[in-house]
C-alpha cells in the first residue's frame, strides 16, 4: 500500500461548517493532518494535506485500485444480516430495549431535552428579562416537543448536521424552526443554548442516557439475575453437595448454599452500582461561567447552574472544565465490570456443574447442540452469557480508564468514546439475559449429586479429628492423615476407625451417624437466609 498526498484546503470561515458553537470563527482540525513536504517537493505547497489510499499492483506499470467483488458493491442498508455490531444485528431483539437511551436516537432526543428545559429555566430567572415568564400554552408546547420527539425529527437534525458539520447546533437550528410558529416562544428563540458549550448540552445529555438506561434496564435486569440465583438457593437449601477446592473433595455443602454465595456477592455489587451519583455540569465553555456573566453580572449563575442540573435528577459538579470530567462514569463503569465478573465466576462455576452432572439441561424440540454429534446438549446459555460479560468488560474497563482523562480545559477524544457507552451496556445486557434463560433450562440432578457423596467417606477426616482434639486425643489430625490421605476410604473402615477412638460414648454416637450427606454444617441455613441476607444490602 502506497499513501499518496492529496493536497485540500481546510474550510473557509464563510463555509457551511461549523467549528465551536460558541466561537463562530473557530476551525477545530479534527479530520486532518499538516504535512511538511521533503525537500525535494520544495516546489509543492506547503499546506494542509488528507491522505488516501492508494493500492498499487506491482505486477503492472499502471496504478489502479482494486475492486471489491460485484456484489459488495451494492448500497447495503443496514439490518441484522447488514449491521457490523452484533448487538444492532444477531442480538438486536435482546438488546433494543436500550436503544431509546443509548442510541444516536437517545442521544439526540435528550440534547433536545435539555436545550427546551434551559429556555424554560431563562423564563423563570425575573433578571433575565428579555425572557418573559412563558404562558401554560407555551410551557405545554415546549412539552409537546419533547414528548412528541420521533424519529423522523432525528432524522431532521441530521439532516442539519450535514451541513453545519456540528451535531449539537444542528439542535439549536431545529429548535429555533419547530417554535417559529409559536408567538411567544418565537420572540426568544435566540435564547435557545443561551450562553452554553455544546458539552453544558452533551453531559446533561449523557448523563441522563445512562441515568435512564440504568434505572429502566440495566439495573432491573440485574436485579433479574440476583432474584433467579436467590430462588435456586432456596429451591436447594437442603440438597448437599461436595464441594470441591483446588478441584478436590472437600467438606460437603449444598447446592443452595453455593447459589446463596453468588446472589448475596451479586447484590452487593448492584447496590454499589446503584449507589454512584450521576454528575451533571453547565458551566460554560471553560467551567468559569463566562459568557454567563458578561451578559448577566448580577445573577449568580452557579447557583442557577445547580438548580438546574439537579432538576433533571442529576447531582451538579462545580469544578469543572469545558467538560464534566467523567470520573463518576468510571466509577459507574467499574462497578458495572465488578458485576459482571462475578457473574462470569457464575457461569464457570454452573459450567462446572452440568459438567460433572449435577445439572440437566431441559431440552427443546428442534434445538441441535453439535452438528455433529447429536447427543450433545451443551450450556450455551453460560457460555454466551461469559463470552458477552468479558466482551462488556473490556468496553467499559476502557472507557473507565480514558474518560477521565482529558487534555488541559477539553481535547474531543472523550467525545468518540463516549457513543460506545451502549456497547458495553448492550453486552452486560444481552449477558444477563442469556445466563437467566440458562438458569430456566436447569434442573438438578440429585442421583448424580449423591452418587459422589457416597464415593467420598474421607471428607469425614475433618469432623473427626476435629471431634478428637476436643476430647484430647493426642495427634488427632495425624492419625487421620495416616488413614485416608491418597487412599481409598469406604464408610466401612471409618466407622471402624470410630469404634476403636477413646472419647465420650455421646461423641461417639455422633460421629457414627455422620454421613457425607449430613455433614453440611449450617450450609441448609445460610441457602435459605439468603433473601435477608440480600436485603441487607439494597
């Protein structure tokens, strides 16, 4: 590949696109690069440059670029079988739910939001005089524009945006053509982004995306997972199981206790999620209020700031540059992240589990799990629900790690970022989704729980040694060592071993009626205390 200069100018200062909104002679370059010639082009000159590329075939003499195959040709729209993210293609019916929020529809609707919500606030400050207090038709009107945003009205500000080249005023431009027809509001309509930068608009407007797509999705669906998980637990209180560390046995549980350890671990980390506070700031172009108060000295705007933000639900930052500095989104973002891997330990842990039998998956008609070996029933829900839930992680681990980091007053590079928030969520999303349809197929199977419980006498070493200590047999833990370490132990010999011990008759009895089964300590009272144990933590 050959990269071939392609001398342009950048726009000039009479042409349609717009730079800063509020620095109209501003030219931000953000899609172009300044070269500077070798010195054998000293006769070219010496001006910005694009660049395109150029494949060249070595073969000939003559440069041409390839071309794609016919049918690639083609205008694709976009569909399912078009989309390049899987969450707009494969997964869309799993995840729209979050595309009024987080999509460029969302987006766009809630700068439309804030931009009428701030006129509405200018109405109300009594020195502002050059906007009167509005009239319950124009307050409702301004109401109906909100609540009546469609799509074809996105569609509108993009077509604006095609030509002023800048998204956020293309709202402005549209908001002033909606309310031309109205009387009142028309003789302010230059008090739309009244002293604002596009990010007073953009922050407020993310910030309520998440706001929304968190309280109406995210976290109910969360709360989905916790609820499934609690309900196994109680459902297999009694159940026992062995347990196994480093992929050994060890002293039995039950099933529902295990459930129990993941919906308290799980909800605790949903409260924390819940808990962060999504910052809001309307600050002006540098954080200091300053067209605000070369307009209007006597009003104090971070007062009005604050009021402001905090009616839309949002808590206000005060310090702050050109932009809100995102470090609540990073925090909002980690704890998304803790969520989600302890949601993967889950899924690994079931995994485990339909792998040793003790789960059966309930199949469905028509449903094939190999192409090839048509026995197969495999947890695909599981595996899809950690596939997606690492995917997420590392979106939103990314994001929580670049936004907060922003060059001096504001560089645009949170500005990308910032519309693949939808990604991460849309895999969180489509994750839980996927592992509580993997819980509904589950069924336990209790034959294949105790067949391993039989086969596993030497996990009664603890209890017995343990018993011994107490009773002051000397060595306890070493006599137990010599019977059962590396060797086969059968509920024959342990009792055995029982029967020759020197304690009290009544521990003796105890200690001859313990199975594998019944040693579960308080495993049966911690499964089904799980519901208290997690309302703790709301």
């Amino acid at each position: 590949m050959e990269l071939v200069a392609a001398p342009s100018k950048l726009p000039g200062r009479n042409a349609p696109s717009i730079g800063c909104d509020t620095l109209p002679g501003r030219q931000n370059q953000i899609a172009t690069v300044p070269l500077k010639w070798p010195a054998t082009y000293k006769s070219f000159p010496r001006r910005v440059c694009s660049l395109r590329a150029v494949l060249k075939d070595r073969h000939t003499s003559a440069d041409r670029v390839r071309e794609m195959p016919s049918q690639w040709s083609q205008s694709f729209e976009l569909s399912s079988l078009t989309a390049l993210s899987p969450l707009d293609g494969r997964y869309w019916g799993k995840v729209k739910e979050l595309a009024h929020y987080m999509s460029e529809y969302g987006l766009i609707y809630y700068r439309v939001l804030v931009e009428i919500k701030w006129l509405l606030k200018l109405s109300e400050i009594p020195e502002v005089v050059e906007v009167p207090s509005f009239s319950a038709e124009s307050r409702s009107f301004l109401q109906r524009v909100i609540d009546g945003f469609e799509l074809g009205d996105a569609e509108e500000i993009k077509n604006i945006e095609r030509v002023t080249n800048h998204d956020v005023k293309a709202v402005e431009y549209f908001l002033k053509k909606k309310c031309q027809s109205q009387p009142e509001i028309s003789k302010v309509l230059e008090f739309f982004h009244f002293a604002c930068t596009s990010e007073d608009i953009n922050n407020l407007a993310h910030a309520l995306m998440l706001k929304e797509s968190m309280d109406e999705v995210i976290l109910p669906t969360m709360d989905e997972v916790v609820s499934a998980i609690a309900l196994m637990a109680k459902n297999n209180a009694q159940i026992p199981m062995l347990s196994r560390t480093h992929g050994q046995p060890a002293s039995p549980t039950t099933l529902g206790k295990e459930m129990a350890v993941f919906a308290v671990r799980l909800s605790r980390e949903r409260r924390k999620v819940s808990q962060v506070e999504i910052m809001g700031k309307f600050a002006g172009a540098v954080g200091n209020y300053n067209a605000h108060i070369s307009a209007y000295p006597n009003i104090s705007w971070p007062v009005v700031a604050e009021e402001f933000v905090k009616s839309l639900g949002l808590n206000f930052n005060a310090y702050v540059t050109q932009i809100e500095p995102h470090d609540y989104m990073a925090e909002l973002f980690d704890s998304i992240t803790r969520f989600n891997t302890i949601l993967i330990d889950f899924n690994r842990d079931i995994w485990g589990y339909i792998s040793l039998g003790y789960f059966k998956q309930i199949t469905k008609a028509g449903e094939i799990g190999s192409s090839t070996m048509p026995h197969k029933v495999n947890p695909i829900d599981f595996e899809n629900s950690e596939g997606n839930l690492g995917k997420a992680n590392a979106g939103l681990s990314f994001l929580g790690k670049k936004l907060p980091i922003s060059r001096w007053q504001r560089d645009l590079t949170d500005s990308t970022v910032l519309r693949n928030m939808g990604e991460g969520l849309g895999h969180s999303l489509l994750a839980y989704k996927s592992a509580l349809q993997g819980i509904s197929k589950l069924q336990v199977n209790e034959v294949r729980l105790n067949e391993d419980l039989y086969q596993t006498w030497e996990v009664l070493a603890e209890p017995i040694q343990t018993v011994m200590r107490r009773h002051g047999v000397p060595e306890p833990y070493e006599k137990l060592k010599e019977l059962t370490r590396g060797r086969a132990v059968s509920e024959e010999s342990m009792r055995e071993f029982i029967d020759r011990l020197v304690i009290h008759d009544e521990a003796k009895q105890r200690l001859l009626k313990l199975t594998p089964h019944s040693y579960t300590g308080a495993a049966a009272e911690l499964a089904n205390n799980v519901d208290a144990a997690i309302k703790l933590r709301e």
